[in-house]
C-alpha cells in the first residue's frame, strides 16, 4: 500500500486542529500534529519522517509562535511548503511570513 504524505500541523485549539485534521484526510494526506512550536521543530529537526508541508497557526501557547516555526522550518529545507493560519495576526504575514507561502484567515472552508 502506498504511503499518504504526511503534513505538519502545528495547532494548539483541539476544535481548529480536528478540522484542519479531517480536511487532510479527505484530501489524501496524513496528518502529523504538534500541539506547539517547540514540538513541531522538534519533530523537523529529527528528520523521522519526511514531511511534505507545514500547516501553522500562528498564535500558539508556548515561546515560539508559527512565524518561528516556518522560519525554522525553511532553515532546515529552504522550499518546505508553508501555509500559515490566523484570525488576528493577518496584518503581520508581509512582514514576518515567509516568502512563497500561504496564508489562510480564520474562520476558513475545508
């Protein structure tokens, strides 16, 4: 059986993260979630599974918010898809999103 890509997504609201979850499975995708930014670089760094994209919210609990994330996440592969999710920091993605990214403003369809 074929192995479904797996996508990193870093959300920290049970009810956005089981949305976002069910939206990637009905698109083919296997989900891998990290509850924060620590996790989810983490779980990059170590290099166990080979990640097709990020999915970030950007507020997040913790130190590091999904800006750093992605920032991070480009460090270590400088085309790793980004799509960033948010509801009240949208007016900070042209000077702290990373270029060739996405942004997708809270609430959202599948």
């Amino acid at each position: 059986m074929e192995e479904l890509p797996v996508i990193m997504v870093v959300e920290d609201d049970d009810t956005v993260q089981g949305f976002v979850e069910e939206a990637l499975v009905d698109g083919g995708f296997e989900p891998a979630i990290a509850a924060s930014g620590e996790e989810a670089v983490t779980l990059l760094m170590g290099r166990l599974t080979k990640y097709r994209a990020l999915v970030t919210d950007v507020n997040l609990l913790g130190t590091m918010d999904g800006w750093e994330v992605a920032k991070r996440a480009r460090e270590i592969d400088p085309e790793f898809p980004i799509v960033y999710m948010t509801g009240a920091r949208a007016d900070e993605y042209s000077s702290r999103g990373v270029p060739n990214s996405i942004l997708l403003t809270k609430p959202f369809a599948p």
